[in-house]
C-alpha cells in the first residue's frame, strides 16, 4: 500500500476504479491487423475496412441477401443424431450438443424463402461455425429439402457454401451425400431452375466435390479458400511452393474455374440480375437497405 492510498478518503477509489473493457469491444481484421470497432460491424455487412470478407451465420446471411433482410425458414427434416455411437476424445453427440448451444442452430444447413429483388428464391445456407459446415446427414437432407421445396414451388435456388468437408464421425453415411446432393441438384435441372452456387470462405474437400461444383453458374466472395486439399497438403504432397493466392477466389476466377467474384454489398443485385434473366422475370430494386429483419416460419 502506497501513501496515496492511506489518505485517499474513502469510497474515492471505487468511483474511479478501473472498468474491464469487453473482450469483443474490437476485431482484429486478419487482412490488414487492423482494428475494427466490432459495433461497427453490421453496418459494413461484415467486411473490414481493408476489404476481408468475415465469416457469417445462416441468419446474417439471409439478412444481407433478401430484400428488407425479410425471408420465412424451413424446416429440415430430423435424422439419425449419431448413428456409428463415434467417439474419439468426445462423444459425437457431445461435440453436436456444444455446436447447437454455440451457433443456436441444428445442424450446418439453414433454409430461407425470400425475395432477392422482387424474385422469390429459395436460399440455402451453409454455417461453418457448426463444426466446421461438415457434411453430414443433415446437411445432406438440407440441401435436399431445399431442392425439393425449389421444385414443388418453381423457384430458383441459391447456395451460399463453407464447408471444411465431410463429416467423419458419420463414415461411410456422410460420404453418401455427395451422390445424394448430386441428385437434388439434377432434379433442379430436369425442372429447368436455375440453381446458382456462392462459393465463400472456406469451401473445401467432398462439398467441393458435389454440389458446390454443380451449379449453373458459380460466385465467390473476395479471398475465398476454394478447393478439394488445402495448400499445405498439395505442398508436403508435391514438395513445391504453390503460386501466391493459390485456390483464392480472384485465382480461381482467373483460371476459369468460377464465373465471377463478387463483393457482399454487390451479392444482392449480382443474383437478381442473374435471375432475371434465368426465370425471364423482371427484378425491382427493394425499398429500403436490410434491416430489422423479420423471420416467420413455414
């Protein structure tokens, strides 16, 4: 205890204590080490100033991309919770249990119906915070009600991907969705819907390998890791260094495997004039920016 203690009068050093600042008061932009005023967040839709696109949620998503944020769910059917009794240093349903309590939703796939500039789409969203947007029998039976709500109403169908791959604690059973999904998707073309992918960060292994090459046309989002075996593999594989921004988006774009990268604030009117022109029906700018969105339920 110092002398300024001793006389500073009592009740004083509570009124000037020091306060914690909030561990999420700031974000750090992996792009530039730039400091972003979290806040300030919502109002950029997610993309620092230095021009990184973050990581979002099902519900951020969908917000960002339907006119006024306004769109229904809908429901994905329930399937077996852990059909092999895996376990490796944790029970699966205990690793299922923590990602439903972290991101709040069932599994990696949420569903919207919305309209993208007057064109009501069926919009399927893939969450890489739900251990890792694995490919699992849920995921699979997501995309697969999607497709069939798309086909039962005559709507176009958006998928927004990021996916670390397949499901290992389903075996054999996640890998089956990849001829699963592939049907879905054919099933949208036999009906003549277009079915466009938004391929984000990151988008890799059996995702990359089914659906999310399958569209009628493929976007991306700026920086995104787009592939089937990261970097690091290909290079302890091969033994050589891969050319910079190797499996990014602008590469991939470059080489001709997707058709364009496209920021977030432009994805909206980017989509509306894709399916203007697939469904031949006119688009209408919405009436005001997204916010305050209202979610029903189907």
């Amino acid at each position: 205890m110092n002398w300024l203690t001793k006389i500073t009068p009592p009740g004083v050093k509570s009124i000037f204590s020091k306060k914690d600042t909030p561990d999420n008061l700031w974000t750090k932009c992996p792009k530039s080490n730039e400091m972003v005023f979290t806040a300030d967040l919502p109002g950029l839709l997610h993309v620092t100033p230095a021009g990184h696109h973050m990581r979002i949620g099902p519900k951020l998503r969908m917000e960002y991309t339907f006119d006024e944020g306004n769109f229904e769910t809908v429901a994905i059917p329930d399937v077996a919770k852990d059909p092999l009794k895996f376990k490796d240093d944790q029970k699966y349903v205990d690793r299922l249990k923590k990602a439903r309590t972290k991101t709040g939703d069932d599994d990696a796939m949420s569903i919207g119906v919305g309209n993208i500039h007057g064109i009501r789409t069926v919009v399927l969203v893939q969450n890489f915070s739900f251990m890792g947007g694995s490919l699992g029998m849920a995921a699979g039976e997501g995309l697969i009600t999607a497709a069939q709500y798309a086909v039962a109403n005559k709507l176009p169908m958006v998928v927004f991907t990021a996916a670390g791959g397949a499901r290992m604690q389903e075996g054999a059973l996640s890998l089956m969705q990849m001829p699963r999904t592939t049907i879905a998707v054919q099933e949208l073309r036999e009906n003549g819907l277009p079915y466009i992918v938004v391929l984000c960060d990151p988008t890799t292994g059996g995702v990359t390998a089914s659906y999310a090459m399958l569209g009628d046309i493929h976007l991306a989002e700026p920086g995104a890791l787009i592939c089937f075996a990261g970097p690091r593999v290909i290079e302890d594989t091969i033994r050589e260094k891969l050319p910079e921004g190797f499996q990014r988006a602008e590469y991939l774009e470059e080489k001709g495997m997707i058709d364009r990268v496209v920021a977030r604030k432009d994805m909206p009117k980017t989509l509306a004039n894709l399916l203007s022109v697939l469904m031949q029906t006119p688009a209408k700018a919405p009436k005001s920016d997204n916010s305050d969105a209202a979610i029903e339920t189907v």
